[in-house]
C-alpha cells in the first residue's frame, strides 16, 4: 500500500494552452458558462494564489478504498450542438489502485469529481478560457502548491485531457504543441481513444453551459449528466452472433 505521505507530494504550479487564449464571451449560437469567468490576460495576483493553494473543500478516496464500477467508454452527444466537450481520464495501473486519497480537481474554482484509477468523465464548454488546478489534500484541508493550467476550447470541438502520474508510459506522439502541466497531458484524438476506451465512467457528466434567451435570460440545463444506472450486463458482448443449430447441416 503506498504510504500516507504520498499525499503531501509536492507539485510545480504552471500554466498551458489548449489552444490559443482568447476572451471569455458568448459565441454566435448564445452560449456562455456558468463557470467563474476567467481572464488569461491578466496574470493571478498574491492574495488570488494562496487562495487557490489555502482551502478547506470536501476530498475523495482513492481506488484502494472505491472500487466503484462503470460503463466503459463511448462518446457523447453534448446538449448543445456548439458546446465543446473535454473528457478527463485516468488510465488503470498497480500504481493508481494503491491510492488512498485521490487528488482534487477545480475547474474556475468549482470542484469537479477527481480522477480514480481507469477512471473517465466528460465536461460540457461554452467556448472560452478555463482554469483547472490540481492539488493533494490531507483530509479535507488544502495547503500544497496547486498544479494550475490555462486552456482555451472551441465551440463544437473535443478534447482528450490525460492524468497520468507515472511518467515512463502515455506521451502524446509527435508535437502538436498539445497541453503539457506535471501530471496533466492532453493527447491526439486518436492516440486517446485507444486508452480511453478501457476506462469506466465511474461519475456522471457535468455540464457548464447556458443558453441566452432573446429577452437576456439564461436558460441553464441541469448540470449532471445522468447516464443511467450501470449494469454489468451492459458490457457483457459475444464475440460471435448465436445461431441456433441446424441439423440438416450434418
């Protein structure tokens, strides 16, 4: 079992791209988040960072205490057609099952579900800059440097966003000048979809987007996905179709 220290690691704050930064607005279609909004031009000052580094939030256990099962992966439909949807994941690993105390996740000060071991969620955008930050926490106080990265996304565009704590295996190929933040690596569509597609759902989708109405109303949808109680059924498939057995074949 890895030692309870392990959750005091230290970690580097630092700050990426997932495409080029632009200013959070609604975009031709009326949608907008419901997130904090966040400005990539100006910089976190003093008091903004030990507030992001000092908290008392609510933690997660690790995979060596929730062993929690899901439904493997398949791509979603988003609510909104020109919503941008970012899938968080986690691959499995001895490694990632010894976990006593998952690490916690903020996107734009908001905690989002943290990342098990073969663990996966999605994330439903209005386009605009993000900023999630990653920390460690003992029990339920938070007093380590965040890891913190900066992203755009684009309307209507997917995006694959890797955990992975355990360095020799999973880098993206080739330079697409893809997010790269200590543990935090976003990877090619399809060099995703290989990992992925062997992790669970194991906590519903969340969705961050509203909808402008013509009189300046939001119309917000609700922001858990529920996609239905998982049943080990569900992923249960033949590998051949079953035929019933003709005699006259003799």
């Amino acid at each position: 079992m890895r030692q309870f220290s392990f959750i005091l690691m230290t970690s580097l704050g630092l700050v990426a791209c997932l495409s080029s930064p632009t200013k959070q607005v609604s975009n031709s279609n009326q949608l907008v988040s419901t997130l904090e909004k966040v400005d990539l031009d100006q910089m976190p000052g003093f008091f903004e960072s030990k507030k992001d580094q000092y908290k008392v939030s609510g933690f997660s256990l690790g995979s060596w205490v929730n062993q929690k099962p899901g439904q493997y992966f398949k791509l979603v439909k988003p609510q909104h057609e020109n919503a941008a949807v970012l899938y968080l994941y986690r691959p499995d690993s001895h490694w990632n099952r010894e976990e006593i105390i998952a690490p916690s996740f903020f996107l734009n000060g908001k905690k989002i579900p943290s990342l098990m071991s073969n663990h996966h969620y999605w994330l439903e955008l209005a386009e605009g800059d993000y900023k999630l930050s990653i920390s460690r926490p003992l029990a339920v106080m938070h007093f380590q440097k965040p890891i913190v990265a900066y992203f755009s996304v684009k309307a209507g565009q997917q995006y694959f966003v890797k955990y992975e704590e355990e360095k020799f295996r999973g880098e993206p190929n080739g330079n697409e000048n893809l997010l790269k933040v200590g543990p935090l690596m976003q990877m090619p569509t399809k060099q995703a979809l290989k990992e992925i597609g062997m992790t669970q759902l194991k906590s519903p989708g969340l969705n961050y987007v509203a909808e402008v109405l013509p009189d300046g109303r939001l119309k917000k949808s609700k922001e858990k996905i529920d996609s239905g109680k998982y049943r080990t059924s569900d992923d249960v498939r033949l590998a051949q179709p079953f035929k019933i057995y003709d005699p006259r074949t003799w």
